[in-house]
C-alpha cells in the first residue's frame, strides 16, 4: 500500500448500491479495475496526476470509496493564473466536486444500476470543502462589517469562525498546509474594517464595537501563529 502519511483527505466519492456486479466476482473484479482506472484519469486531469488515490470496497451490496488525498500545496501547484488564495481554492474546491460527481455517476453507470437500486451516494470534499466553508464564512463576516450586520451578530460570527479554525488546523496533514491557510485566511480578516458599519437606520453601541475588535485581534493571532 501507498505511503498516505502527511496528506489530506482532498475529496472522496462514496457509492452504496444493489447491483449484480457484487455477486459475480469476474465482474467485481472488472468493475474495480474500471473505476479506478476511470478515478485516476480524471484525478490527473482535473486535480493532480501526483495526487494518490485510495479505492476500498466492502463486502455485500456494492460499497466503495474512491478517496483522493494529497496536499493543498500541491493542487495549489498546478493551478496557473490565480488572482489569490480564496479564488485558487475556489477553482480546487470546484474541481474537486466535479471529480467525485464523474466517480460517482460513471460507478452508477458500470454497476447497471438504476435509481431505484441506489441506496447511497456522496461526494465529499474533504479537507478543501472545509477550508472554502470558512472561507465563506469569513467573507460572510466582512461583507456583515461594511454595514449589512450589526457588531453585536459581527461578535457571534468571529467567535464561530475561531473554533471552525482551530477544527481546520487540527485536521491539516502538514505543516506547510497549515501555514499556506493561515496566511491566506489572514488575508481576509486583514480586509476587516476597525470599526464595523452598522446597517441604516441602527446603531452599534460602544460595548459591541469594543468586543468586535477584540475578537478580530484574536483571529488574527490565532492565523499569524
């Protein structure tokens, strides 16, 4: 088995369904070979051809999970003409949805399954689904501050954000992904106003401002660590 120690789960297909094929061993057999040879082409293309994949199957019904791992570093790597950190993950994270919903449907396809034999299918994105979701959530947070929010929800917000960050760093594979993140995640907070604009006809009081700012300097310690 491959050396999968030090990458990320970047993206995963999952298929659970009723299908012949897991009762004739020849055709299982066929099927796997199919698939992954399908998965590995499409990886190459739309992600990175140095991007393991890792196929597992369970016994019973036909039940699989085409994982692709590997760094953000490296998908970062193979993507050209990105204008910064959020639109390169955006470009990934689209990617990578696209890769697993091919996996899927092409699985569907050789198994001859209809959609009455499917039991469960997902495609996850793994690592870069969480990193574009706080993501989201920080442009969320400064788009509330330049007067669509009050402080005092601005405050709720941040402290979210500062605990999906620590479930983000937590579940990073290298250093150097965690730091390629935290730098590109500080580039939003950075666009922070000092002093959030409260939405018309409302007021944000001294105490709320005051808590805003705070919890934005300690985003921001939290992501120059």
């Amino acid at each position: 088995m491959a050396d999968y120690i030090n990458k990320n789960i970047l993206s995963q297909a999952y298929i659970h369904i009723e299908s012949e094929v897991a009762e004739d061993e020849l055709q299982l057999e066929a099927f796997k070979a199919e698939i992954e040879k399908f998965a590995r082409s499409r990886v190459d293309f739309f992600l990175s051809p140095n991007a393991p994949i890792e196929v597992t199957y369970e016994e019973g019904s036909l039940i699989a999970r085409i994982t692709v791992l590997g760094t953000i570093g490296l998908l970062l790597q193979g993507i050209s003409n990105y204008k910064n950190f959020r639109e390169g993950i955006q470009l990934i994270y689209s990617d990578a949805k696209r890769v697993t919903d091919y996996v899927i449907s092409e699985s569907v396809f050789l198994a001859g399954s209809r959609q009455q034999n499917v039991i469960r299918l997902e495609a996850r994105v793994g690592v870069i689904g969480s990193v574009q979701k706080l993501i989201n959530q920080l442009e969320s947070i400064k788009n509330g501050a330049n007067g669509r929010k009050l402080a005092s929800d601005l405050v709720t917000k941040l402290i979210e954000s500062q605990k999906e960050l620590d479930k983000l760093i937590a579940n990073l594979a290298t250093d150097e992904d965690v730091a390629l993140v935290k730098k590109g995640l500080l580039e939003i907070v950075d666009e922070y106003p000092e002093t959030p604009e409260a939405p018309k006809s409302k007021f944000n009081d001294v105490a709320a401002v005051n808590s805003y700012r705070n919890q934005k300097k300690k985003s921001r310690i939290r992501l120059s660590a």
